[in-house]
C-alpha cells in the first residue's frame, strides 16, 4: 500500500531561497511601474507642456522621466549625453541645426526660443535615442497628442 490508499496526507515542502537585498546603486524600473508614472504625469501638465520626475539622480548621472504634450524649448548640454527611451506616445525629435534665443542656464546648458534647420527624426514607443554632447535639440508633438520618455542623462567623455 502506499501513502494515498493508505488515507494520509502527504505534505511537499518546497524551500524557496529568500532574495538578497539589492546591492547598493541597483534600481530596477518594471515596465508596469513605468506605466503607472506615465500615467500619473499626464494630470500635472505646468505651463510649459511638460510634467517630468526624477526617477533616480546617483550624483553623476541621472534618469528622469518627462511627459509632453506640445513642443519642448530646444536645449544643448555641452558635456552631458541625452539618452532617451520613448515610453509612450510619438513625435519628433529636431536634432541640429542652429539655436535661436540662445541663453544659459548653468554652466554648459543652453535653451533657446527655437531651432533653425538641423533633421527631425520620427519618434515612437519603444525607440532609443543617443543625443551627443553640443548637440542642439528638441522634443516636438503634435497638437492633441503626446510623448512620454524615460531620459538618462550621463556625462560625456
């Protein structure tokens, strides 16, 4: 006879390794996460079009995440690479070109009014963006849309 005709009960006890805390420095962003900050960014619109949150800054390099509902001022960082993951939505990217209204606003950062010229880039969800150093650019969107990107902001070499 074995244990089931015999009426008792087996038990199987399954050990499940309990997970290490994260090392120092680690973040992990869930794409479900991600959405529900999406999602949370669309209702705090300022003036300029955008809503936007750090999602972690380690000193050197940061991830920030925007959400845009209009065309963004074009800006250039001297030192700093923009590298852009868009989330959701579209729109274009203008990359070059001459910047118009040119005024700093730190040290080797610069907004301007518009951009002369220059390439736009089509942008939807799911594409990577790499913005070189010195580079100008802009976020542009279509009336009645909108783009939200994840946006890691390292520092050139």
């Amino acid at each position: 006879m074995n244990a089931v005709t015999r009426g008792l009960a087996v038990v199987a006890l399954v050990v499940m390794p309990v997970a290490a805390a994260d090392p120092p420095g680690f973040k992990l962003w869930k794409a479900g996460e991600l959405r529900q900050r999406d999602e949370a960014l669309r209702p705090r619109v300022a003036a300029d079009h955008s809503s936007r949150e750090t999602l972690a800054d380690y000193g050197d390099h940061r991830f920030r995440m925007l959400y845009r509902d209009a065309d963004g001022n074009p800006e250039q960082h001297d030192a700093i690479i923009d590298i852009v993951y868009i989330q959701s939505g579209e729109g274009a990217l203008a990359l070059g070109g001459t910047m118009v209204g040119r005024r700093a606003t730190n040290p080797g950062e610069w907004v301007g009014t518009r951009l002369d010229g220059g390439d736009r880039r089509p942008l939807a969800a799911g594409d990577i963006v790499h913005i070189p150093a010195g580079i100008p650019h802009s976020f542009l969107v279509s009336k009645g849309t909108h783009i939200t990107y994840v946006l890691l902001k390292i520092p050139a070499k």
